[in-house]
C-alpha cells in the first residue's frame, strides 16, 4: 500500500502542515491579544468620544450617544441598544480583550487598544 | 448501481446525515466561540464524495442543509451552513481524486473550507470584515474536527470495501 502511493506526500508530511497551522494560528491570537489590550476607544464620525480602561471598571455603566447607547461592564463592552432597524451592532455581542464593533448607521466604532493614546488619529 | 438502488441509498445517507446534524445541535456548543462544531454529518458527505459520486454528494448535502434548517435552525443559520457547505463541497470535490488513501487530510481541507465560506457568509450578512478575527480559532478547531470526520470516514470506507454484499 505504500509503496503504491510513495507519490503523494506521506501522513507525516501533512500532520507536520497542519500541525504548523495550528502553531501559526495560536501564535496569531497571542500576538493578536498582545497588541489589543484592556482599552476601548468609541469613535462617532471619526471624532473620539472616549477611551475606557474596561479592566479598571468596577460598575456597569451606559453611555448614551447619538442613536446608541454603550453598556460598559466591568471588564467588556457592548452595544446595548441601537435606533436602527438591523441591530448589527448589537448582535455583534461582547468584546473583552480583542476586535471591534462597527455601527455603519450611526458611523459608532468600538475598537480594542493596548493602551491608551493621546488622541490617536486613526479614524478607523 | 442500478437507480433505485442509487436513490435509496442517496435517501438513507441524506437521513443519516440529517440525524447526525440535528444530535449535534442539541449538543451544548463546545466553546464561546459561535461555529465550533464537530461536523459529524460531513462523515456522511465526505462517505458519499467516494462511494456514490459527485452529483448524488451535491444532492445529499442540500437535503441535509435545507431540513437541518427546518428542524434545528432557522434562515440566519441556513444562510450560514448553506455557505459553509458550498465552499466545503467545491474543496472537496477539487482536491478528492488526490486523497482516497487519506480522506483525514481531505476532511481538514474541507473542514477549513467551510469555516472560511461561513466567515464569509458572517462578513456580508453583519456587513463588517472584523469577524475574521475567528478565522485563527476556526482554523485550529477545522484541523481538530476535520482529522476526527476524515478517520471515522476513512475507516467506513476501509469496512465497506471488504464486504462485496453492500454492493457497488
């Protein structure tokens, strides 16, 4: 049986592949989880409206905005509710520690940050 | 194969398929992360890729799509398996001849294929490109979870090969 297929790269071969996938993947959510952080910042028509450190929140708290409103809790972030009709936002869920929540109606963007940065200019 | 024969047995895996989708979404979710899964019923579509052909697999994979949807889903989840099931099938279909000794490294492939078409299915249904940020998590659980389908396939086709009453 071996012999007969020695022409397509062996178990070996690709266990070792998908085992280097796999340490690419992990190395990508750890580096990924170094460069967010803690911080969130919401930007509204690219103007920053606020940065929280989520891991210094002991209470929950919302913040009303134009058309959404925030709720931060200690340690996440969402969007707690959204004037209009999709509720992308709001189904996009929790963020703790990495990616983003993008409110195209409303132009909202919640974003993940390692630290935080004198008004950082990137709009997003 | 003659075609009653080909159709029953399309229907018997079309309803295995369909019972192994429906247990495993009663199953509690493994992880936070929406979309990890087993995939048990893509032993049945990766089964049949080899034992019944291309055309009877696309048929077979529509019916379990479409009922799981109706039995353990709704629209957003049909719309989401759908797509996961296409770029499954079109990766499987492609890369098949090269694979019948090891289904496992097949079912891998196809298992990442269709967590990138249900990433994509997300990324324009939620109109936002940041839930690719699973693709990593997706793609260790694809490794994970397609090794064990391809095995179980592999080892079905092994069996049913030595017993010549089952019928080619």
């Amino acid at each position: 049986m071996k012999r007969i297929h020695s022409r397509s790269p062996s178990n070996k071969f690709w266990i070792a592949v998908f085992a280097a996938v796999i340490v690419l993947c992990i190395a990508f959510i750890l580096l990924s989880k170094m460069f967010s952080g803690h911080v969130a910042v919401i930007t509204q028509d690219g103007k920053e409206i606020a940065q929280i450190d989520l891991s210094r929140v002991t209470e929950s708290y919302t913040i009303p905005l134009e058309g959404n409103v925030i709720l931060v809790e200690p340690g996440a972030i969402r969007m707690h509710s959204a004037n209009c009709p999709d509720q992308i936002c709001v189904h996009q869920g929790v963020l703790h520690d990495t990616g983003r929540i993008v409110c195209l109606p409303n132009r909202v963007i919640i974003e993940m940050k390692h630290t935080k940065t004198q008004a950082d200019a990137k709009a997003g | 194969m003659n075609k009653t024969k080909r159709v029953a047995l399309d229907a018997v895996l079309a309803a295995i398929a369909l019972l192994l989708f429906i247990v495993e979404a009663q199953m509690p979710p493994l992880t936070s992360i929406p979309g990890i899964k087993i995939g048990l019923a893509n032993v049945v579509t990766l089964f049949a890729v080899y034992y019944c052909g291309k055309k009877d697999t696309a048929a077979i994979l529509f019916v379990r799509v479409a009922l799981g949807a109706i039995f353990a889903g709704n629209l957003s989840t049909f719309l989401y398996s759908f797509c996961g099931a296409c770029f499954c099938f079109l990766i499987t279909c492609l890369l098949a001849r090269f694979f019948r000794k090891k289904v496992w490294v097949l079912s891998v492939f196809g298992a990442a294929a269709h967590n990138t078409g249900q990433l994509l299915a997300a990324s324009v249904f939620m109109q936002t490109i940041s839930v690719f940020w699973y693709l990593p998590y997706l793609l260790i659980a694809a490794v994970c979870s397609g090794a064990f389908t391809g095995l179980c396939t592999q080892f079905i086709l092994n069996r049913i090969q030595n017993r010549k009453d089952i019928g080619q």
